[in-house]
C-alpha cells in the first residue's frame, strides 16, 4: 500500500529553492496551494511583483490531499445558507462556485494536463428516513440557481434510497493542476520559494520573515488555512481531518460521477483512471483534529464502509487532510483586522473551489476592483445569529483541552505498547512519548508551541496533534501543520536514561 495521496504519486515533480536573503516585491502569498497559485497568476498577469512563500512543497497540504472533487454542491448545505443567510447570499455563494470551476477548466483548456473531466454529481441518501433533506436541498438548491434533479438513486453497486443530480460538476488531478500553475508562473515577475516557513509578520503585515530570508512587500496574503501566529479567526475556524483510500475493485466499477452521501460525517466518491488503470476514490470517516478515534481508527473505520459496500481487490493507497470548519457555515476571505493583511480560510472540506474562487476574489480586493462576493465571504463579519453556538461549542473544547489536558494525570512510561503514544512524566517532567517498535522510542515536549494546548497522539497516522487549532508534529518533533511555526525538540534521550536506570532497579 502507497502511504500518500494517489495525486502527488502520479504527478511530475519539481522543486524550487529556498528563499535566502533580503528581498523586496508588492505582495508575499504564503502558501502555495490552489488558493495562493491562483492568486499569485491573477496578480502577476497585472504586473505586480508577487513572492510566494511555501513552508513545504507545491501541493503538500490540503490542495494535493484533497479527494479532487470540484462541485457547486456544499457541505453546509443550500437549505442551512438561505435560512441563515437569505436567497441572495446563496445565489452568489452557487454563482462563485460555479465560476471558481470555470477558472479551473480554462486554465486546463489552455494548456495545464490535469486530467479535467465534466461530470454529474450525486448528493444521496442511503436511509430512506434521510430523504425528505434530499427533497428541501433540492429545492433550495435550485432556488439558488443551479441546475438539479431529484432521481430515485444514485448509479452504485449498493441499496440507496433518493437523490440529488448536479449537472456540470468536475473532477481533475489537483497536484497535477497545481504544478502546471507554477510552471505558468516562471515566465511572470513573481518568485516562487519552497522550504520557506514564515516565522514572523512584522510592520502590520509589510514585512514577511522566513527561517533564512526576509521580504519586504506592500500587503500580505495568508493562503495557509488558518493563518500562522495568534488571531481572531483561531476562534472561529475549527480543525477537523478526512481520511481518504484509493482502492482496486474486483469488477462494477461505477460510472464516472461524484457520489456523496448526508451522513455525518459524510462519505464521498469517485473514479480515477490513470495509465489504463482505474481507483475507486473513497473518502470519510471525519472527526475534529486531536480526538483520533482508537477503535476502529479512522482508516481501518473507512475500511470497513468501503468493503461493505463495494467487490474489492486490493487497497492501494491511503492518505488524510486537514480543513478548517467555519463557525457560521462560510469561508472567511478578504481583509484581516490588519490594514495590509489578507486572508482566506474556513473553507471546510470544499477547499477546491473554495481556494479557487478565493484567489479570484483576494485578486480583486487587492486591485481595488469591485467583486459581488466580497461581502459574502467578508473574513471581519461578525455574525452572532448564524455561528453562536457552532463557536460556543467549539472555543468550549478549546478551552477544555488548555485547562483539562494540564492538570489530569500522566501514564505511565511502561503501559506504552509498540504502536502507541502518550503523555507520561519522566524525571519529573512531562513528555509526549512514542513507540514505533521494539526499542524505537520518540520523545518530545508536549506542549504546542501555538497557545500551549497538550498534544494528543493520533495512531492513525503516528502524529502528535493540537486538539485547539490544529497544529501537527511528527513522532519526532518535526512541524508538519500550523498554525504553530516551530518545531518541537527532540526529548528522547531523557526516556532512554530514565529505561536504562529501570534495567539496572533491582
């Protein structure tokens, strides 16, 4: 089995360097995901300068772990917006999704090799108890303008009960996509770095400092999910992961199509067919990121819906990622509470279009052009009607875990089994402690760097997670996501001696 998104596996590859030293342009884009490329392309066609910091890899978070569904379709449903928000918020909502993929299929039609298919979509229901929602998202749906039909079933090889067609939906290769938009970019004034985590904004957002470079730039663009450091939108975008497998079937492939279901938390699928082969794209078993479920995990969770379901042959590959779930149901997009800070994020798990529509948007608000969106996805709105309790809830288990998490007590360093991870105290001290194998401890502080909140340790994936925001580490202390911008040191030999004084305790 293949551990990482089938994608970033069948793409070409290329890297860019660090960035070093001091530079100057008019905008930093940090990220370089579908939100920060499609921006950085909007920009530089006007002739800015624009400097795009990644901390890792093109497509190395949420764009090229995705499950590449691109659908006018929400998770928050049409149904929930109008109540919230009223008819003509999602009309526009249905609109810019529409045109976020428009964007896409143009630059497919110009030249990037992504792998862009229209397709229909399916939004169904398995119990018939769950039907009389199809019915209301129907409708709302198309009150919103977009065009649908209710049908008794979707096209799949198990029992449904009714569903929702969405016509003109998409699917493509999102790493693939992403690649060519850096390749678009090279013949542009912006610069594109790789291996460049920013570690500080000073000047009110007119100064981006990396681990080994700086840029002095006019306005900033956080791209990043929820944006690095302390801010208000920690508050209202809560971090939860989706698990995603691609999978060889026996036979009964079904129809190229997107298929989701209005379970919670939802399954989603699709086909893939690369080089005369053919995946099943399966993905689900969501849960708030730092309460991994132990039993089943997460994968071995999605597992057992996918065989249940479909003839299958063999698991080929396995891969997560991590969204943001915002508190009234919408993206925050636009002008932070700083003059010359930008941001875009909460886009919960339909990042593709989201990302897209977002570039387009932070374009225009940039350029002072005027945007019919703008107000929608406004990223200062306060809306205490339609996220009170989803944001109650949420910064309640916030603070839960900065309280709790501190004062309960401690394992103890030998219950920790091969496979496993916990908070133990040694020496006196606490530390989040690892055992991958036999003899092959990990050890390291297990408080985030972010706000202090106590990692908890995901098996699923072997990672030590902030149950806050959303921050992840590797076993051994590597930063892998934000918002934290540090890395944690390596405490492992401070369990080693305290195991090798218990050898010697008679």
């Amino acid at each position: 089995m293949h551990e990482g998104s089938i994608w970033r596996q069948t793409a070409e590859t290329k890297r860019y360097g660090r960035l070093t030293g001091n530079h100057e342009a008019d905008i930093a884009i940090v990220g370089a995901g579908i939100t920060g490329l499609t921006l950085a392309h909007e920009l530089s066609r006007s002739g800015l300068r624009v400097v795009v910091l990644e901390a890792g890899t093109v497509g190395c978070g949420a764009t090229g772990h995705s499950s590449c569904h691109l659908t006018t379709q929400i998770g928050f449903s049409y149904r929930n917006l109008a109540k919230k928000f009223g008819n003509d918020c999602a009309a526009k909502v249905a609109d810019s999704r529409q045109r976020g993929i428009a964007y896409i299929e143009e630059k497919a039609q110009q030249g990037i090799s992504c792998d862009f298919q229209r397709v229909p979509g399916y939004l169904y229901a398995e119990k018939a108890a769950k039907e009389e929602e199809l019915v209301k998202e129907a409708e709302a749906a198309a009150q919103a303008g977009l065009a649908v039909t209710l049908e008794k079933k979707a096209v799949l090889p198990f029992a449904q009960a009714k569903s929702i067609r969405f016509e003109n939906q998409a699917v493509f290769n999102s790493q693939s996509y992403l690649l060519g938009m850096a390749r678009g970019l090279e013949a542009t004034r912006c610069a594109l770095y790789e291996k460049s985590r920013v570690v500080d904004i000073q000047e009110d957002g007119k100064r981006v400092i990396t681990e080994s470079g700086s840029v002095k730039v006019d306005k900033t663009v956080m791209a990043t999910h929820l944006p690095p450091f302390l801010n208000l939108l920690q508050t209202l975008a809560a971090p939860y992961r989706s698990y995603v497998l691609g999978v060889t079937l026996k036979k009964n492939y079904p129809a190229h199509a997107l298929y989701w279901d209005n379970e919670d938390p939802y399954h989603y699928t699709r086909l893939y067919e690369k080089s005369g082969r053919k995946w099943l794209i399966v993905g689900g078993s969501d849960h708030k990121t730092g309460h991994t479920p132990t039993e089943p995990d997460p994968f071995a969770d999605l597992e057992n819906y996918v065989y249940a379901r479909y003839p299958v042959a063999s698991v080929d590959f396995r891969w997560s990622a991590q969204f943001y779930e915002p508190a009234d149901g919408l993206p925050y997009i636009g002008l932070s509470p700083f003059e010359n800070l930008y941001v875009a994020t909460g886009f919960s798990g339909d990042g593709l279009v989201y990302g897209t529509l977002a570039g387009m948007l932070l374009a225009d608000r940039i350029q002072n052009r005027d945007n019919d969106w703008s107000e929608v996805y406004n990223a200062r709105r306060i809306t205490p009607r339609a996220s009170g309790a989803h944001f109650v809830r949420e910064n309640a288990d916030v603070a839960k875990h900065l309280l709790w998490d501190r004062i309960r007590g401690a394992r103890e360093l030998e219950e920790i089994e091969p496979g496993q991870g916990a908070v133990v105290e040694v020496e006196g001290k606490r530390l989040a402690v690892s055992s991958e194998a036999e003899g092959d401890w990990a050890a390291i502080s297990p408080i985030c760097p972010h706000m202090g909140c106590v990692l908890q340790w995901n098996g699923s994936e072997k990672t030590w997670d902030c149950p806050c925001h959303g921050s992840r580490f590797h076993r051994k202390g590597e930063l892998l996501e934000g918002p934290a911008t540090s890395s944690l040191p390596d405490k492992t030999e401070s369990v080693l001696k305290n195991l090798r004084n218990l050898a010697k305790t008679p």
